[in-house]
C-alpha cells in the first residue's frame, strides 16, 4: 500500500510538473517594421493569459530585402521572416513572435509535402500567420484581417497569435469547431466564429509534451 501511495504522488508530481512546464517558457515579441503599440499588447496579454508565458520585447527590425517576393502581388516570405527570427532569437527566450503589418505568403504544402494543386493558387499563398510545428518561431501579419470594428481586429489577432503558438508547442491543426487550434480553412470568418479557447484535448497534448 505504501508503494501504492508513492506511485499516485510521482503521478501527481509529475502531471502538476508538465501542467507548469508551458507557464515557465518566455517568449520575445519582435516587431518587424512599423506596428500598432496596441495590437501589440494585446498580443503579449492574451499570450500571458492563456499560455502563462513571460512576455519580453525586443528592438524593432525590418524585413530584409531578400524576403520580398512579388509572384502574385508584393509579400514577404513568412518562413524566411521565421528562420531569421529563430536564428537571432536570445537564448534566454524559448520562442518568438513576428508581428508585421506587412503582407506575408508561403508555399501551401499538402500531406506529401508537395505544393497544393493549382501551384498557381498555392506556389505563393498569402497568410494570416504561419508556425511550424515544435519549433521555435511564428509570425502574424495584420495585412489581411481589416474591419472596422478595431475591437474585432484584436480579437482575429490575439486568436492568429495563439495558434502560431500553439503550432510551436506542438498542436496540429484541432477539429474542434471551438478551440482556437481550428484550422483557418482560407478564411477570416472561420477565425471569428472560434472563441479564445484551447479545448480539453489541446491542452492535454500541450502538458504531455512539456
């Protein structure tokens, strides 16, 4: 019996530990060109909200030249923006976020990892934010969320925000038809319909992970 109870206490050492794991990363907010001071902090309020991280700021930059792209219209290359961001992220920080006002765009892969059908359509497709998957850096972009509620362009950026993030813990894409891990499917309204939320399964996954 007493082995029993060591073994639920381990248990329970352990589940608290991966539960506070996540609240324990920091993660730096780096602006990419001129952004609107209030778009930004609400970003790194939700992202304290509802992941616990300690938000740090760092010195604003530009987009380099060598990103610009003009394929289909004038963007940037989100995964170049997020390689740069990885490269020259502190070491003191576990992940972070680009925020531009800029127009950004990647190569939408399917499952293969080869360029969707039409490659016309898809060789160079415009995004709200990209992420990979347990990696270390995302972006989000304001270029494609305009309303003129200003109260609703938060809302799509705080939610763009903490899916990119999510990618980075380690979430795929959720069914979930509330959980801000929902995938956006090309379209803003599928972003509105969704609630800040992290469903029960996403955060199971989050804690199993950390």
């Amino acid at each position: 019996m007493k082995n029993m109870f060591t073994i639920v206490a381990l248990l329970l050492l352990c589940a608290t530990s991966c539960m506070q794991s996540v609240a324990d990363k920091k993660i730096a907010v780096q602006t990419l060109g001129v952004f609107p001071q209030k778009f930004k902090d609400s970003i790194a309020a939700a992202v304290h909200r509802y992941f616990g991280f300690e938000v740090v700021e760092l010195p604003q930059i530009q987009i380099p030249e060598r990103f610009f792209t003009n394929v289909k219209s004038p963007r940037y290359r989100a995964d170049s923006i997020i390689a740069l961001l990885r490269t020259d992220k502190p070491d003191s920080v576990d992940y972070v976020i680009g925020l531009t006002s800029a127009d950004i765009s990647v190569s939408k892969r399917d499952s293969q990892g080869n360029i969707r059908q039409p490659q016309a359509r898809y060789a160079d497709w415009g995004v709200f934010g990209f992420g990979y998957i347990g990696q270390a850096g995302c972006v989000v972009s304001t270029f494609r969320i305009y309303h003129k509620n200003l109260a609703t362009v938060v809302l799509r950026m705080q939610k763009i925000a903490l899916h990119e993030i999510g990618h980075n813990l380690g979430l795929a894409h959720c069914t979930n038809n509330n959980c801000f891990m929902r995938d956006a499917a090309e379209s803003i309204k599928t972003i509105d319909q969704v609630e800040i939320n992290l469903c029960e399964n996403c955060k199971s996954k989050i804690q199993l992970k950390h």
